[in-house]
C-alpha cells in the first residue's frame, strides 16, 4: 500500500520532509500546505510538481492523503488539526510549543475516531535515546540541569525537547529534583528556569541546528549526556517511521518513544 502525504510547511523542515517522503517506495507526497504559498504548485526532485495551497480543507479535499506531516508553528497546527479531523486524516506533528490543553483535545478526538496521530518534541533516533538514558540516570541522581542550544530563528524557549527531558527525568525520580540554592544573582535569569528543580538553559545563536545536553551531579562525580544534530536530514528517520506506524494506531502517541516500546523507567517493553 502507498502511503499518500500532505506537508503542513514550505520551510526547511518542510521541504526536507517532502524531498525524504518522495524518496519512500511506499509513499507519495500528494501536495503542500502553507499559510504563506504564493504559488500554485510546488517542485520536487525529478521535475514533479504538487499542488501548494493555503487552504488545508480545500487542499485535503483536493489530494485525500492518510497522513499530514506537520512541522509549523503553535498557531498554525491546531486549525491544520481542525481540517485533518473533519476529513479523519491522521496527523504527524513535530510542532514545538503546543499547549497541553490542545494536545489533550487532540487525544480526545483522534480516539473517538479510532484513529491515529502522532505528536513528538523531537524526530531525532538519537534525541529519542538521550532522554532515555536520562530516565535511567535519574534514578541515582538527586541533581540535574539541561542545556539546549538552537539556531536563532528558533521561535520558542526552552525547547520541547528540553521540557520533555526534564519532566521524564522527574518523573523517574520519583520527586522534583534537588535544586542548589543561589544567594545571590547577579544577572537576573542566569540559572536558567527551573521545572520541578531541573534548570533548563537555552541557547540560541546562528551555526547551530539542534543540541541538548544532561547534567547529572553527585558526591564527587558528573554524568553527561549529549545529543548532536547537524543536520536536519536527522530528523527523517524518525518521521518516515511516525508516518508508517501512525496508519496502524487507533489513538493519538505523544512523544516518538511511544513508537520504540519504551515503558516509563526507559526500558523496552
């Protein structure tokens, strides 16, 4: 069966779905969608040209794609969701800095449909891994901290990325972490911002694609663990695999480790 997508975004992350997705035996990229299209049609590899509209319904209606692969923004995303429900299309969001409120909603009706969605922080295998590993370092650390650097044109902070570490982190602790006390902060925000005792500290400068690392600290020792991308080609492993598993799911995933049969302490299931 050929897997027939829509991409939610002309953006690099966009295309570089597109480019990937048209490079599957098992699927076809039937059209973009794009607040910002200013053409009729968009190019892909071979001299193929697929249909960019503005429209998500109209577009929907015009192409009947199973899955929506989206990476846009907070705003853009739950009107996308609104047009994918009523057509009962499934959708792949890599989105950052969508509410819990909406992500619920999203639940909600994706299971009355039996129907799957997959929403996740982050594509990368390896990103996948890093917090993973973190879940199992939590349990023998009582302290920890998150630096996550991106390039400049990302929109929100921290990244999703670094708030789904930190709280899977708390949550294999068991309690909110120990965090050191300050007496005094010479420049405000230089601890960065703390959920439930984990800092979390963004950087954002040009040259840079994505980066985390993990902190742990102990009586005498440090624990790092570092995940690199340096290129967005990174990401396409993991959104090829959403795409492929979202067609078998009845309700929505929230995070791509739900896809690799991890239970909550990390381990395979």
């Amino acid at each position: 069966m050929t897997i027939k997508v829509l991409v939610s975004g002309s953006g690099k992350m966009g295309r570089e779905v597109l480019h990937a997705v048209s490079a599957e035996d098992d699927m076809e990229p039937v059209g973009v969608v794009d607040l910002l299209s200013t053409e009729e049609y968009i190019s892909l590899p071979g001299e193929v040209l697929v249909p960019f509209e503005r429209n998500p319904s109209a577009l929907i209606t015009r192409t009947r794609p199973d899955v929506i692969v989206d990476f846009t923004s907070a705003e853009w995303t739950p009107k996308l969701a609104e047009a994918a429900l009523e057509d009962n299309v499934r959708l792949v969001s890599g989105t950052s800095g969508l509410s819990e409120s909406f992500i619920s909603h999203l639940g909600e009706q994706y299971a009355k449909r039996d129907l799957g969605a997959v929403v996740a922080s982050n594509f990368a295998i390896g990103a996948i891994l890093m917090q993973q590993m973190s879940r199992m370092a939590a349990r023998f650390y009582d302290s920890a901290e998150v630096i996550e650097q991106h390039h400049d044109g990302k929109a929100d902070a921290p990244s999703g990325t670094s708030l789904a570490t930190a709280r899977a982190i708390v949550d294999a602790h068991g309690n909110p972490m120990s965090l050191a006390e300050t007496k005094r902060e010479t420049v405000r925000g230089t601890r960065g911002g703390a959920v439930d005792g984990v800092p979390i500290h963004s950087v954002r400068l040009p040259g840079l694609v994505a980066h985390q690392e993990v902190i742990f600290g102990g009586p005498g020792e440090t624990l790092r663990i570092r995940h690199d991308t340096s290129d967005r080609a990174s990401f396409m492993p993991g959104v090829l695999l959403a795409v492929r598993e979202v067609m078998n799911l009845k309700s929505l995933v929230v995070g791509l480790e739900g896809l690799f049969g991890f239970d909550a302490g990390g381990a395979r299931k």
